[in-house]
C-alpha cells in the first residue's frame, strides 16, 4: 500500500511519462493485462490513457487492471491513470513510509 508521500512523489515522476497502455472499446482484455504486466516488469511507473471509445469509468478501469496486474493506482486525472509496481530488480526510490 503506498502513502500519501509516496502516491505524490510517483505522480511528480509520472507527469513527464507518455502513455504506454491505451484502453480502447476492448476495453480490458486478456491481452491487455499481458502487455500491461510486461510494461510494469520494465518500468515500474507507467501511464494509461482511456479513449473516448472505453464504456468503463475511469476509476473502474483503474482499478480493474491495478488488480489484474497486481499494481496500485497512484493517479488517476482527466482519462489518463498511472500505475506502480515494484520490480524484481527496483529502478525508483520511493520515500520512506512510517
């Protein structure tokens, strides 16, 4: 579970992150959580952008893949959401929870 602190630091790193994922009218597929897992192994920190097309809500579709990929949601603004997991081998520092 992220703090506070955390969830602010990561959305600082994130603001100058292009979108990795895009969620279109497929909306959350099999596939999708595949190509997401991948992106989280590598980056640790990544953005996914909602189309227009996606029925899901925005929360909703944070959430849902958050859990599929075992990640935690550190923003979600506008149609864009970023998510966190920690890699095997940890590429960003996180400050330190209480």
């Amino acid at each position: 579970m992220l703090t506070g602190k955390q969830k602010r630091h990561l959305r600082g790193l994130g603001h100058s992150l292009a979108p990795v994922i895009t969620i279109g009218k497929g909306e959350i597929s099999e596939a999708l959580v595949k190509e997401t897992d991948e992106a989280l192994e590598h980056h640790e920190l990544i953005k996914v952008k909602i189309l227009e097309s996606c029925l899901l809500d925005r929360h909703e579709a944070a959430e849902e893949l958050a859990s599929a990929c075992g990640a935690e949601v550190a923003q979600v603004l506008g149609r864009t959401f970023l998510l966190f997991r920690r890699a095997q081998e940890p590429k960003l520092e996180l400050p330190k929870a209480k």
